[in-house]
C-alpha cells in the first residue's frame, strides 16, 4: 500500500533571524525517511541551520523517522543552528515523550513559538536546551 508523503520548506523571519520551516505531510516511515533526512541535510549543506519542522499534517512517524531527525539535530547545532518541532499531534507528542527524544529536542505548540524560542537564543546568545518554552 502507497502511503502518501510530502515536504515542502518555506523561508520565514523571526526579527533579524532567517528560518526555515519544513512542513513534513503523510506518513513518515522507513519508505520515506531518506526524502527527509536529504531535505534536511541539504538545508544545512547550504548554511541553512535554523530550522523549524512542523508537523501539523503528519499521520504517522515511525523509529526511521525518529532517527533521522535526532541526527539532524546534531548537524544543525554543529552550524550554530538548532532543530526546532511544532505543531505535533498529541499521538506523535505521546511517543517523544514516551522515548525520552522530548528531553533531546525542542517540542512546540505552533511555528510562532518555535520562531520565538529562536530569538530568545539568539538574544542570550546560548546553547539551545530542549524543552525551554514547549508545551
């Protein structure tokens, strides 16, 4: 069975910042993965490392799809960026929480307060820690 899966990567500010919001759609599994872990990948090659993954069309995120956005997250701080997640329903939320990846990575209600998480740690000019202003 054909699962659908779509990506789509806008450009945003957050006051002086440029972000990257990466809407991820469908179903994200080990047929998929590799369509969003080169996306990512990509946007960091090119110095694109603030990045902002929404959620809010995903049905499905399986252990492949959890790998690849723990990895990215490690590339994205190694650029003085950071890798943000919002707008996560609360099926998807249950299991990041349930494997501790909600202790890892920044978790957020919507884009708008993972766009403010970025100015804040612009501001104070620190290391990003998860779980700051999540919901």
């Amino acid at each position: 069975m054909w699962k659908k899966f779509d990506l789509t990567t806008t450009e945003d500010k957050a006051g002086e910042l440029t972000l990257y919001v990466v809407n991820v759609k469908g179903y994200l599994d080990s047929s998929t993965f590799q369509d969003l872990q080169d996306h990512l990948h990509q946007l960091i090659d090119e110095g694109k490392c603030r990045i902002v993954v929404e959620f809010g069309e995903l049905n499905y995120i399986s252990s492949a799809g959890l790998g690849v956005l723990m990895g990215m997250l490690q590339e994205a701080r190694e650029c003085d960026g950071d890798l943000k997640l919002a707008n996560m329903s609360s099926k998807v939320r249950n299991l990041f929480d349930m494997l501790g990846f909600s202790r890892l990575i920044h978790i957020y209600e919507d884009v708008e307060s993972a766009k403010k998480a970025f100015l804040k740690d612009d501001a104070n000019g620190s290391e990003p820690t998860p779980m700051e202003e999540s919901y």
